[in-house]
C-alpha cells in the first residue's frame, strides 16, 4: 500500500495569504475588478506552491475556490483562469478509472482546455453566458455556455462517485462508478455512449488498485475525497445558479 501522505490544507492557505498581502498591500484604492484579478493570482500562487498527491491537489485547489466564493458574496463573477486551473487537474481522476471513463475524460478534458482559452476573451463565468444568452446559442454545440455545463456535468460526477467510494453500502469502485454515472451523466448520454461506458465497467480498477495509482491509504483518500465532495458542492451550486438566473433550465 502506498505511503500515506499529510494534508496540505494549511501549507496552501498560508500561501493564499502570503500572497494576497503582498498583492493588496501596497494600494488602498483599488477597483473591485482589480482585487477580484489579485484574488485569483493569490490562489493560482498558493495552489502551485503546494505539494501533496493528486488527490490533494485537487482538494486544495476546490477548498480555496469555495472560499473565494463564500467570502464574496451570492453575486461575485468568478474568473474563468482560477476555475479551470482547478478543473484541469481533476482530468487525473478520469485517467485513473481506466477505459470506463475515457469518454467521458475526453469530454471533460476538451471542454475545459475550450473554456481556457476563452479566458482572455471573456474573462469570466457570467460573461460567457450572457454572449451566448445573447447570441441565443447557450445550447448550441461547442458553445461555452454547453462546455460549461458539461464540466459541471464533469465535477459532479466525481463528486458522486466519491460520496458513493466512501459509503457504507457501497463499497466496490464499480458500484460506485455505476451509481454516479447513472445518475449524473447517463441522462444525457446517447444510447450508444451509456453502452459503451457499461461495457467499460468491468475494466475498472479494484478499490485497492485506484487507492495506489492515486498514492493513497483508505484513511488518506477520505480525508481527500470529503475534503473535495465539500469543496465542490458551492462550485458546482454556482453554476447552477448562472444558469438558472437567466432561466436557462439544467435538463440538458
């Protein structure tokens, strides 16, 4: 069994801090863009100053995002730089789970790599959207507003998989990989895809297996895997709540 590894939860918020004050220090009056923009280095900085497994990485880099949006407000505009140098490292996880997955790792993987490089353009979440509301294209193939929402798709169905990883009941990856696909993503899938992907399931890894490419102990990757499940909740929330703002419906 491989090594277990130490939280870095405080080596990353010391960091953040670091970082935003040496940022904000200097100026009393900035604009609220200004400090949104220093919020965002701050915690690109604090995120890559850290070390740990990828598992924790990503349990890092969700909890600052979490933070970010608790400390703002219900009205705070999200850039789209921070939130997909989150997302990009949970295309680890999809890698992980082997030939079950890889549809939906290829999926997922593309979409952020397309938001990320609309991140100059548009800057933030609210912008993309209120292009595409206004282009009437939220829906259209290839439209930021579509990649959005299947990243979401994305982080929702690694959070289910975790909740059902750790539950009593539940124990097998399969059955937890079954559980999560099914009830987050399968809806949306082509006939052909949800074969595809159950067919897949059989190639999963054991528990045992995943726990080690992830270089992990059982007690380990659940402090990891809850620290995610409560990090990416008011992420995913927030999505959520663009969408539904605008009343665009999220059945889709």
């Amino acid at each position: 069994m491989a090594p277990r590894f130490p939280s870095f939860l405080n080596t990353i918020q010391r960091n953040y801090r670091q970082k935003t004050k040496e940022r904000t220090g200097s100026s009393s009056a900035t604009t609220r863009r200004n400090s949104v923009m220093e919020d965002d280095d701050a915690f690109e900085d604090a995120v890559s100053d850290s070390e740990g497994t990828p598992l924790s990485a990503i349990a890092d880099a969700f909890e600052e995002l979490s933070r970010l949006l608790k400390s703002r407000g219900p009205n705070f505009d999200l850039d789209l730089k921070p939130f997909c140098d989150a997302c990009s490292l949970v295309s680890v996880l999809f890698g992980s789970l082997g030939i079950a997955f890889k549809f939906a790792e290829m999926e997922y993987v593309s979409k952020v790599q397309d938001l990320e490089d609309a991140s100059e353009d548009y800057g933030t979440l609210n912008n993309i959207l209120d292009y595409d509301v206004e282009m009437d294209t939220v829906k259209s193939a290839g439209s930021l507003s579509r990649n959005l929402r299947r990243v979401r798709q994305g982080l929702d169905l690694i959070r289910a998989l975790f909740q059902n990883f750790l539950s009593a009941d539940e124990r097998s990856l399969k059955e937890a990989a079954q559980t999560a696909y099914t009830k987050v993503c399968a809806p949306y899938h082509t006939w052909a895809i949800r074969t595809a992907v159950s067919a897949g399931m059989c190639a999963l890894p054991t528990r045992e297996q995943l726990l080690e490419r992830l270089n992990e102990t059982e007690e380990s990757a659940e402090r990891e895997m809850r620290r995610y499940i409560n990090g990416s909740h008011p992420v995913i929330e927030y999505i959520d709540k663009l969408y539904i703002s605008r009343n665009i419906s999220l059945d889709w």
